[in-house]
C-alpha cells in the first residue's frame, strides 16, 4: 500500500467508525417523554408500538427479517429505517403504506388492512408530531385489583399495552369498546382467555400472559360489575 493510498484508507475506516459511534450513541439518548395520560394524545409506546407489534414485527419487521431494511421493534427502529416526518402522514412511509390504495402495496402485506381506528390513531400520533412519546399508562396498576378498579385508567390501557385491541377491533371478540370488552366480562371469556383456562382459547393469541398483577385487576374489575368506569 502506497502511503497516500494508505491514508485515504485510515481517512474511510476513520469516517464509518465516528458515523457508526455517533449512530449507536443517538440511538440510545431518545427518551420518551412521559407524563399523565391526555385522552386526546396518541401515544407511540402505548398506542402505535402495539399496533406494529401485532400486525408488522414477527416475521417481516424484526430485526432478523428486516424486509426492505424496515424494523419496526421500537421507535428508535422505526426512526432510523423508514422515513417518518411529525405532521405529515404522507411523507411517512408508515402511515402510506396502511392506507395504500393498490393491494399489493398496501401493508400488513398480504393480509387485511389495518382497521380504520388502527389507521385513525397512526395519523393521529403523526400529525401531532411523531413522538416518542408515553404516558403513565404501564405504572397505574401498581396495586394489583384493588377496590376500585376504573375500566377508562386500568382495564383498556392493559388491553391496548397487551395487543388486544390490535387483533379485536371487529369480529366476535371486540375489545376496542366498552360494550365489547363488557360482553366477555360477562359471559367468562375473558377471564377464561388471559388466564389459559383450559376450556378457553389462551390470549393473547402468540403473545406472552398478562401479568398476574394485570390479570388480578381485570378480575376485580369484573368482581366489581365491569361498570363503564
Ligand atoms: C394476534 C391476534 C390476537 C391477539 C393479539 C389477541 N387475540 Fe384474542 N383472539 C384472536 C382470535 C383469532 C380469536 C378466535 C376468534 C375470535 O373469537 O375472534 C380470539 C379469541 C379471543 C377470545 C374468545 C376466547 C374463547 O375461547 O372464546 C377472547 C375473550 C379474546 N380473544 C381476548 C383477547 C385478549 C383479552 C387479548 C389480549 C390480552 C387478546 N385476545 C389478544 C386473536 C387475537
């Protein structure tokens, strides 16, 4: 190796090893910003993760698969392998590809769409800024099935963080309302399901248990008159 060429040589390895570093060091200084839960607000940990979670990682958009080089396992992921621009759905390759009207393109590939409140939240979340942004919602339950448990601040954050929601926005089994989740309170299914009793179907479908703090609020909840609470 000449010494020039040397040079150019030490310059490049030099240059991707300062990229890579500041790469890795980017990554894992975003934060998410938390606080109360806003009802108004769309929330990426809460709301959209589980959405990708459900419908877009296993298979397609782990790490492993990556297809096209897309991850979507978190936000940093999400960020920096698609492009994603806070207040405009339309240049975000997340949100075009849900609602993309050729089928072949559309995304989850090969599946149904996403169902319209899926969709709804997505643009949502951008339009107010794509951040990665949380909310309280995974530290309410710290008391377990206490005597007072609230269907608005415990029951439906713990379907929408568990995946629920994501598979039964329609169908048999509707779990993104209060009248729906009410209906397999009543009739069993839903302790029968998150509990994996046996004479039930285990849920969430390929996803792990509930915890036994979250089991223990939602069977108080139903102990208590599953009220619209
Ligand atoms: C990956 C998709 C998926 C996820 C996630 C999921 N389910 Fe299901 N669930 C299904 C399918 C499919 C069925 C069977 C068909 C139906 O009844 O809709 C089902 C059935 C059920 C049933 C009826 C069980 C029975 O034996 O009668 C209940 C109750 C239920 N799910 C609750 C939940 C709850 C609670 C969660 C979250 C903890 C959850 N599901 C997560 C797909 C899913």
């Amino acid at each position: 190796m000449t010494k020039k060429r040397f040079i150019v040589f030490l310059t490049t390895v030099t240059t991707i090893l300062v990229l890579a570093l500041q790469a890795c060091v980017h990554e894992s200084f975003v934060d998410p910003i938390s606080g109360v839960c806003d009802p108004d607000s769309v929330y990426y940990e809460k709301d959209i993760q589980p959405i990708l979670t459900t419908y877009c990682v296993t298979g397609c958009h782990d790490e492993v698969t990556a297809e096209k080089g897309v991850v979507l396992t978190s936000y940093n992921r999400l960020k920096a392998t698609t492009e994603l621009r806070g207040g405009e759905p339309f240049h975000s390759d997340v949100y075009e590809v849900i609602v993309d009207s050729d089928e072949e393109d559309r995304m989850p590939f090969n599946r149904p769409a996403l169902s319209n409140e899926n969709i709804a939240l997505v643009r949502k979340w951008i339009e107010q800024g794509a951040l990665h942004n949380t909310c309280d919602f995974d530290t309410i339950s710290v008391s377990c099935g206490g005597s007072q448990v609230s269907y608005k601040q415990e029951i439906s954050p713990i379907l929408q963080a568990s995946g629920c929601v994501g598979c039964h926005g329609a169908g048999s089994v509707i779990l993104s309302t209060y009248e729906g989740v009410a209906t397999v309170a009543a009739n069993g299914r839903l302790l029968g399901a998150v509990t994996h009793d046996p004479a039930f179907l285990p849920m969430p479908q390929g996803g792990a248990k509930v915890d036994s703090c979250n089991i223990e609020n939602i069977k108080a909840w139903i102990n208590q008159g599953a009220l619209n609470n």
